[in-house]
C-alpha cells in the first residue's frame, strides 16, 4: 500500500514526470504520514518542478520527524537555495555533516551554497568559462544522479572531487576536458545526448559545444536538491529483504514488551514493522491484540478491517485472514450492550469460520449467541405483562379458541420462561389440537420447573393415556401421587390406567388395537431392551412351556418388574 505508492513515485521521478511523482508520494504520506522518508522523497519532486516553498515545507517535515537523519538537512538546504537563501541552506548543510561529517552530497551542497553566497556579495570573476553557470546551482547533483551513465561517477571519489573543484573555480574545466567523463557531464547538463567520446574527439568535444551553448534551456529544466541520490531512502529500506528482516526485529521486539503489558511500546514496534514491510498482515494483528488488550476496541477493529482488505490483496493465508475476523468479533462482543449488538460480531465469527474453521472461533461464535440470546430474555422479561398474556390465553381457552390462547401463552412464556403454570396451561391446549407430542414436551416442562405442581403429572398422564402408553401414563400418575397423595384427579387417572391394562390382558380388545398397542410398545428403547435381554428371553419361553419354571422366575423382584412392563404395555398377555 504505502510501499507501492512509494514505488511508483520512484519510478515517476526516475523518468522526469514529477507531478505524478508528487500525486504519488502524497498517496504514500496519507498511508503513512510518521514515514519522514516519504516527505523527503515529495520534497526532492516539488523542487525538481521548482515549487520550492512546497520543497521546503516538505523538508522541515523531514527533520521534524526525523531530527537525526542527515540527509533531511540535505533537502532543506536544496530549498532554501532554491529560493536564493544561500545563508540558510549553509546552515542547513552545515547541521548535516555534523550528523554525517562524510556524507558527499552534503558537502557538494555546501560548497553550491557558499559559491551563491559569496556570488551575491560581489560580481562574478573576469573570464570564467562558458560553460561555469551549468556547474553551478542545486540541479547539478539531481541531473548527474538521474542519468545511469553519470550516477554511476558518483561513486568514483576522484570524479566528486573534480566536479566540486570546477564548481570552486569554473575555469579549471579546461584541465579536466581530456576526461571522457567530463564530456558525458557535459551532455547532461545541457540536455544533449552524446556518444562516448574516443581519443580523436576528446579535444574537440568542447569547441564542439561551444559552438551550440545551451545554458539558459538548462535553467528552466526540472530542479531537485542536489544530492547525488534524490529519491533518498532510509537505511533499512534500501533492500526489501532488509526491510523484511529490520520488520521481523520490529515485530519481535513488539511481542516482548506485549508479553511485558508494555503495549505502548509493542505499538510503536508493531507500526515501525508495518512501515518496513507491508506485505505481512501480522503486524496489524499483533497491533490489533495489543487495542484489544487496552480496551481500545474501535482501534482495534479498524486494524482488523485493514487486514482483511490489506490479505486479500496479497492473497495471503486463509488462518490469517479468518485470525483478523475473529479478533474483529471479540472487539464487537466487548463493545456489546444489548442483544442487538451481538449481531455484528456473530456475522463476523461466521465470516471467519467460512475462510478456516477453528475450534476457538466457533465457541466464541457459540458464546455470543448464547449471551445474545440470554440478553434477549433479559431484556423481554416481563412478569406483569406475562400474567397478563396468561389471563388472555385462559378466557380463549374458555372460549374453545385453542389456537389463539396458545399465542398468548407462548408470548406469556418470552415474557417469564419460568412460569410452570403457563407451560400447563398450553399443554392443555395442545392436547385439545390433537398436538400430543408438543403437548407432552409442555407438560414435562412444568414439572421440570416444579416437582410439586400436580397439574404437571396430570396434564403428562392424560397426553401419555390418550397416546394409548397406559403403563408410561400409570407411573406419571404414581409419581404424582407421591406429591399429592390425595389428588382425585390423579387417582383417577391411575384406575383409568390399570383397566385398560386389565382390559389387554383379558382379551377385551379388538386385535387391531391390539396390533397397534404392541407396535407402538415395540418403539419403547425399554421395552426394546427387555425383549432382547437373553435370560428375559429364556423367562418368556419357559412362561409357554415350563409353567413350573415361571413360577420359580416370578420370585426374582427384577424379572417381576420387567414381566409387568410388557403385560402393560399389551407385549404379554396373561390368560
């Protein structure tokens, strides 16, 4: 993002395109506005187009942000000579070296200044060469660094020294002209393309230029600072794989003052490696856990959000993409204060468990409907409208309006989930609907909310009698009766009960409903597992064929219990 920006500002400089260079290079500063390399890259641009005020505010930019840095001091002298304020650029530069005492461009840049200086207290000295005014100015060193012939001079201390004697005395050019070098300075400074010059052609090349001087088109041309490299970088980006590895120092430093609560310092390191390398969206995590740990949640989620975008760029790892996501989610269930403010963070979690599903993203996916539910109840409860909505259900109910008054007790049941009485009430209405099944789970709900409401078991034993489960509805009604012994409606259910049991076992049913009773019997896991027990099995058939061993077998309370069961249910039939 920052990086590329940067990047293709380097490459419209390179190419002479500086207002693109600047479009760029602001691209890179909104990305990255603590980056001092990037508004000393904008401030070599701006003075190539001679926008020197805007070079200069660029530059104090580069020192303000980065004090210690020499070569900031290098463009803020630039500018300042560009603006003819050739005692200020001397006190830039001067400042510069004492950071960097060796720096070249530094001290080219400082004899330029004092050569204008001195320039602007008395008149020019008599006979200087012709060509002394291309030598002179802050365009000399962006020209030489921008042209690949001449930037490679640079690195040739003996090609530096010459060029700064000529720019001292510009008559000493005549004992350098025999250097082939000289004439390829030459050509660029004045915008002409030359061939390498041979032996024969070294004395004549400068008669040669003499005769077609092109100073004043020179002046006009495009003016950046002039150090020799002008789109200047920081010393661990000038290679990406430094970068990467100064980024990783970064991030592990970031690691240990987070392991140390230092989060102030983690998030330094964390943004100092995001600024080295943007193509790693971990060290936006990593800063998003650090927010995330100081309860800086919008923070956090924005950094969460930047990864995401930043990911699917690069294409990057599916378990780091859905790492973001789920960290997102976390930061929005911190922020939740209703039910509706889960919403958010539960479509986050899904989000992530579609790029990787992970086991600590799908309970935190779990927990936050969970609460969110929770909170729904919470915030629904109401005990005095649920009465209310009760006491509507039961004058419908009165009224045979069965399918209304389960409306008014469902809503009765959001507004109290614990009233047992309620979950009675739609029981009976469920059972009038010939809704047996959701009747029967009402039922056990009330008595589950209150062992004691004898209203539960009956309400259980009338579903379970009218499902022709005689023995399961005898022991409901047993069981009730322990609560309420003297319960009428619940010993009458148990005679109820005991004559159709009685009634199976003398054959006073038709066999259809013989066949249906045992075939619903037969869906019973308990009956299921009397029938297939082996020594039950072995009772059954001494009970046909050995009566004098069935006997003995009735003694055991166990097999007893079991033979009972299946003469309830209409498995067994007792003559």
């Amino acid at each position: 993002m920052a990086e590329d920006a940067k990047a293709k500002g380097n490459a419209a400089f390179a190419a002479g395109r500086f207002d693109e260079a600047v479009r760029h290079f602001s691209e890179a500063i909104d990305l990255a506005p603590a980056n001092h390399v990037l508004y000393s890259n904008r401030s070599a641009a701006y003075a190539s187009l001679q926008r020197y005020d805007a070079a200069l505010a660029d530059a104090r930019k580069t020192v303000e942000l980065k004090p210690d840095w020499a070569k900031g001091y290098g463009r803020l002298g630039a500018a300042h000579l560009g603006l003819s304020d050739a005692e200020q650029a001397i006190a830039a530069y001067e400042k510069g070296l004492e950071l960097d005492p060796a720096n070249q461009a530094l001290k080219a840049g400082l004899t330029d200044a004092r050569t204008a200086a001195s320039r602007s207290r008395g008149p020019p000295p008599q006979g200087a060469s012709p060509f002394g005014k291309i030598f002179q100015g802050p365009e000399l060193w962006a020209k030489l660094t921008a042209d690949p012939t001449t930037r490679s001079y640079l690195q040739q201390p003996d090609f530096v020294k010459m060029i700064q004697d000529i720019q001292k005395n510009p008559n000493n050019i005549n004992m350098y002209l025999s250097d082939p070098r000289m004439m390829q300075v030459i050509g660029v400074l004045l915008n002409v393309k030359m061939r390498a010059p041979t032996d024969e052609m070294a004395s004549e090349s400068p008669e040669s230029e003499q005769a077609k001087p092109q100073p004043e088109p020179a002046k006009k041309a495009p003016e950046p600072e002039p150090e020799p490299e002008p789109m200047e970088v920081s010393e661990e980006e000038t290679d990406p794989k430094k970068r990467k590895a100064e980024a990783l120092k970064e991030k592990e430093s970031g690691n240990a003052a987070y392991k140390k609560k230092d989060f102030e310092t983690a998030i330094q390191h964390y943004t100092r490696a995001m600024e080295l390398d943007d193509g790693d969206i971990s060290y936006l995590t990593n800063r998003a856990a650090v927010y995330l740990e100081m309860g800086k949640y919008q923070e956090c989620i924005k950094d969460c959000d930047k990864a995401v975008e930043r990911g699917r760029e690069l294409h990057s790892d599916f378990k780091m993409i859905a790492r973001a996501l789920t960290r997102k989610g976390t930061a929005l269930v911190k922020l939740a204060e209703c039910s509706k403010d889960y919403e958010p963070a539960i479509e986050t979690f899904q989000k992530a468990l579609t790029e990787h599903r992970n086991p600590d993203t799908l309970k935190k996916l779990n927990d936050a409907e969970r609460a969110k539910k929770e909170l729904e109840q919470q915030e629904y409860f109401d005990p005095k409208i649920a009465d209310e909505e009760r006491e509507k259900g039961n004058e419908l109910f009165k009224q045979q309006k069965y399918p209304e008054a389960v409306q008014h007790y469902t809503e009765a049941l959001k507004r109290n989930p614990k009233d047992p009485k309620v979950y009675s009430n739609r029981a009976a209405c469920y059972t009038k609907l010939g809704a047996l099944p959701e009747g029967l789970k009402d039922a056990e709900k009330c008595i589950e909310l209150d062992p004691s409401f004898s209203k539960g078991y009956t309400r259980k034993g009338a579903i379970q009698f009218f499902m022709k489960e005689y023995d399961k509805a005898l022991e409901t009604y047993q069981e009730g009766l322990k609560h309420d012994p003297n319960n009428q409606e619940l010993m009458d259910g148990v005679r109820s009960c005991i004559e159709q049991i009685n009634k199976t076992n003398r054959g006073d049913i038709s066999p259809e409903e013989l066949k249906e009773r045992q075939a619903k019997a037969m869906q019973d896991p308990e009956i299921q597992n009397i029938l297939t027990d082996p020594v039950m099995r072995q009772v059954l058939i001494d009970f046909q064929e050995s009566p004098k061993a069935a006997q003995e077998h009735l003694k055991n309370p166990q097999v007893m219990h079991k033979i009972q069961k299946l003469v309830s249910a209409g498995i067994v039939q007792m003559r």
